[in-house]
C-alpha cells in the first residue's frame, strides 16, 4: 500500500479502495437483517415521536387545550418517547437486532 519512501503509490489505491469496498460489501450482506430492523425499529420510533408532538402541542389538539403547562406537556412527551424506546427495545425485533443483549 505504501510506496518504499513513505508515499501511497497511485497504483495501489484503487486496489485498496475495492479491497475495502468488498469488505464492506460482505459486512453488510451478513447483517442485512438486523440492519433492517434496526431501520424499521429507528422509523417507528420516529413515528410516535411525531404523533406525540402534534397530540400534546397542536394548537386545535383538545389534549392540548386539556393542559395547559407547556412543562406538564414536554414532560409527558418525554415520557411517551422513552417508554416508546423501552417497547421497542424489549420487543422481538429489538432483540433480534442487539438493542438487548440477553445473557443466559
């Protein structure tokens, strides 16, 4: 990779680009699948992080109107969101994706 006076050759640096490329390539088709549920899991808890946020501050929300500390509010979006993330990691995916690891 190194040329003999410390310099990278520019003959080896396409070599070691695709060396690194297939490297990568194989990394990732062994994972694939929890690289995939990690995405589905990431996608879902964005979801209810924005469901939440138009519930408890949309102006027309009647929740909204229901409580009307912004603190109380924000608090118990806060709540929804990490008791969202302990779902999603307790759930079957997120153990099949290493969010947990589970020592027997």
């Amino acid at each position: 990779m190194f040329a003999s006076d410390g310099e990278t050759t520019s003959a080896n640096r396409p070599q070691a680009t695709k060396q690194l490329f297939w490297s990568f390539v194989r990394l990732v088709s062994a994972r694939w699948p929890e690289y995939s549920i990690e995405a589905a899991l990431l996608a879902l808890f964005m979801i209810s992080a924005c469901t939440c946020t138009v519930i408890f501050e949309l102006p027309s929300s009647p929740v909204r109107q229901a409580i009307p500390s912004a603190f109380l509010r924000r608090a118990l979006t806060g709540i929804a969101m990490g008791l969202t993330a302990i779902a999603l990691i307790y759930s079957p995916w997120g153990q099949r994706s290493g969010a947990i690891s589970i020592r027997q």
